[in-house]
C-alpha cells in the first residue's frame, strides 16, 4: 500500500492514477490520518438493445388518438 498526504497527491496525481489502474494501492492521508483511497472504476459491459423484443410492443405515439383520448387529453369530457 502506497500512502501520500493530500499536497503530494495533488502534485503527483497523474502517476497515483496510472498506479491505481496497474492495481496498486493507492491511499491518501490528511496528516498521517488515510482519509480515502483510489480506485479504478470498474467498466461494465453495456450493450445496446439488451431487451430488444423481450418486452413486447408499445405505443404508437405518431399514430392519430381516439376521439375519447383526446376529449380528455384537451380537457372535455
């Protein structure tokens, strides 16, 4: 575990990054006190249409409403 006060931190934040992303340990100290640590963010796999054709059909928002919908969309009853 590697530990830097906060004004070393600042100044050497680039290399605490990069050391950070090898999988070091990278804590930052106020005083002597470790008050956090850095970490890399974890990249999840994000896929574009994950649930394409598992939910059904919806809405056809461009097609023309029913005259009762749009009585009540246009506040008549």
């Amino acid at each position: 575990m590697q530990q830097f006060t906060i004004h070393a931190a600042k100044t050497n934040l680039s290399k605490l990054i990069e050391a950070a992303l090898r999988g070091e340990e990278v804590v930052i100290a106020k005083g002597s006190k470790p008050v956090v640590r850095l970490v890399p963010v974890v990249k999840g796999a994000f896929k574009v249409g994950l649930l394409k054709g598992k939910l059904g059909t919806g809405p056809d928002f461009f097609e023309p409403m029913e005259e009762d919908d749009l009585d009540l969309w246009e506040g008549g009853r």
